[in-house]
C-alpha cells in the first residue's frame, strides 16, 4: 500500500484545514501518515508520529525533530511527503534529501512566505537564504496568493512552482444567512452593528488595533459591537486594553468558537486588521457568507479584496473607521458587496475548485510523472 507523509509544527493546522485532502487520500487506498507535535487525534489518519518541531528556527529541539523525521522516513519509505509550515517545510525537506533520491515526491506549500514586500529586514535575512537553499530539494513548491508565486518564480529554485488558490471554503458550511434568521437569536439587538474578527490573540492578527478602532467608532456607530473569536497568548491584554479606552461594553471576546458558520452570516460586515497573511481562510469564510470585508494592507487581504467591489483596503484607523461608516449606513452596498465576495469564493476559491487543483497535482505524482532525479 503506497504511502504519503503530512509534515507540519502542530497536528492543528491538518485540522484546520487539510482534512478534505487527508480523507481523500485515505479514499484512494494510501496509508496517511502525519508527524507534527501532538495535540489531538486526527481522523483520516493510518499513523499520527508526534514531533519535538518547535515554532522558532533557533530552538535546539528542532535538531532532535529532523532526526525524527529522518527516521521515519527511512522506515516507510513514502511515496510523497507533503510539508507544511515554515519549520515543517524546512525540517521536512532536510530530512527527505535522501529519500527523495529514491523516487520519493516531496512537496512543500508556502501559506505565507515570512520574507515578502515590506517585510522586517530580518525576515530576509534568516528565512529568505534558507527557502532559496532548499527550495532545490522540492519537488513541487505550492504557494497560495499571486505576491508568492512571482516571488518563487523569480528567486527560489523548486523543479515546479504552482498557485492554488488556498486550502478551499466549503461553501455549502459558510453561506449567506437564511431569511428567517436574524442576530436576536444570539442576544443582540436587531440595531446592533455586529463587525466579526475570527483568529488567534498575536502579535500578528493585531486586535488591538480593532478594539483602538472601536473608540473611533463610539460617536459614529453607537451601535457597533465588536465580536473577537479566538484564543491567544495576547487575549488578556486586549481585554485590558478595551477597559483602557472604555469601549469594554462594545466588544465580546467569544474565546474559541467551533459554530463559526453559524455566527458569520448573522454579523453585518468582516474586519481584518493583521500585519501578515499569505491568503486568509477567516477572511474567505467571511466572505463566503456573503459579508463585505474591511481589512488592513497586506498581500493576503490584497488578493481578496477588491477595493469597492466587495469590501475595503483601509491604510490609516480612520479611514478604516469611515469604510465601516459607509456600510452601516448604506444597506443596499453592503449587501452588493457582500455578493459579489460570495460569488468570488464560488468561483475560484470554493473547496469544489481548491480540491480539483489539488488533485490534479497529487495525481501527477502519484502517476510519477514528471520526475527528475538530480543528486543534490
């Protein structure tokens, strides 16, 4: 029974968003294997192999992780290895240099490179030379917005390079609400102006600047609420933060939230206020719902949001304040807008297209077309 090896940091992000693509391989008759650092069963899975990866390139566990990997590989001989993440990616391809000698198809997909345009200095210097080091030793590089897939084409040196738009939305989950539903199920006043963030409490999701957003919002929009959903190690400051600035009434920290396809359609718009995102699924499944979206400049929002069309790149706290101004008091935008998002996510970036994409790629190998063996 042939094999396929999923490398990430944490068995989460196959959670989040691979599962479609675990299941699928298991429907073809493969064995699944997924090595990352164990925090839950995974289904779909034929052997879940925990890891000692750390997040930070610097920690000395990582040494011990690309032993790990190395004899896990030796020992099952994948047919492909599919690495994900920025040290799952690194220490995945390092450890495969071997086997990959052997007929084995190794692939790596960048959700977001950390060196991009306007990136910190020292991005460039620590994650740039070892992507275009190893980058030789990938079969297929797959990168997930249009700033990534130049930047690989012209700087890194994978035998292939592809754009799949994402990991895919299952739009038949996140949809437009249907009309007999409305936000007093959950509490609300049918007034309020509920504007959504779903995400992690970091440095790079950036609630703070929302919750800031929330004070400029105060006289405009009495009426808007803020709904945070998420954990994080930055959660306790934002609620001290909200306390600071007096607008702890006008903002809801949900904490994490599984029913999220129930709680979006029934928000009027979706903010996004990160500094980095390579092609954001929180924005997309926002967007699916049929909700505009107002987020902050960065490439990820870029390859979504189409200014006016269906939300709006804000490049300062007011004028993000004044694009959300603009939605609550004119319904017949927000709604256009909101459509013409749901209508992008259908056509080409629904889990229907994404999987199609995917496939197409898997098969290949599978197929083993295309190989060639330079002994790096």
């Amino acid at each position: 029974m042939p094999k396929i090896l999923f490398c990430a940091t944490v068995d989460f992000h196959f959670n989040a968003f691979h599962l479609p693509y675990l299941k699928w391989f298991k429907e073809q008759g493969w064995e699944v294997h997924v090595a990352a650092a164990k925090t839950m069963d995974l289904p779909y899975v034929t052997h879940q192999h925990a890891l000692s990866i750390q997040r930070s390139p610097f920690h000395m566990k990582n040494l011990l992780a690309y032993k790990e990997l190395k004899k896990l590989m030796k020992k099952h001989q994948y047919e492909v290895i599919h690495c994900h993440t920025p040290m799952g990616g690194i220490l995945g391809r390092l450890a495969a240099l071997q086997i990959r000698k052997h007929e084995a198809y190794v692939l790596y997909t960048a959700h977001g490179f950390h060196f991009y345009k306007g990136a910190p200095l020292l991005n460039w210097l620590v994650y740039y030379p070892i992507e275009r080091a190893i980058s030789s030793y990938t079969d297929v590089l797959i990168t997930i917005n249009s700033e990534d897939y130049h930047l690989a084409k012209t700087k890194l040196k994978a035998h292939k390079t592809v754009h799949v738009k994402g990991v895919g939305v299952n739009t038949d989950k996140f949809k437009p609400r249907s009309k007999n539903l409305n936000k007093t199920i959950l509490g609300y006043n049918s007034q309020d102006f509920l504007l959504i963030y779903a995400g992690e409490f970091n440095h790079n999701k950036n609630q703070q600047y929302l919750i800031h957003l929330m004070k400029e919002l105060k006289i405009r929009i009495p009426h808007a609420k803020l709904l945070l959903a998420g954990e994080g190690p930055l959660q306790a400051n934002c609620r001290l933060l909200a306390e600071q600035l007096g607008v702890r009434e006008s903002v809801e920290f949900l904490g994490y939230h599984k029913d999220l396809n129930e709680l979006l359609p029934l928000c009027d718009v979706a903010v996004a206020s990160s500094f980095r995102e390579g092609l954001p699924v929180n924005v997309m499944e926002a967007m699916a719902c049929g909700l505009p979206i107002v987020g902050t400049d960065n490439r990820g929002h870029r390859e979504l949001i189409q200014q006016r069309q269906n939300g709006f790149i804000a490049h300062t706290l007011q004028e993000f304040a004044s694009y959300i101004e603009e939605l609550a008091t004119n319904q017949e935008l927000k709604y256009r807008m909101g459509m013409k998002g749901r209508n992008a996510i259908m056509n080409h970036y629904s889990l229907e297209k994404v999987m199609d994409r995917k496939r197409a790629i898997y098969e290949a190998c599978m197929r083993k077309e295309e190989k060639r063996w330079i002994a790096n």
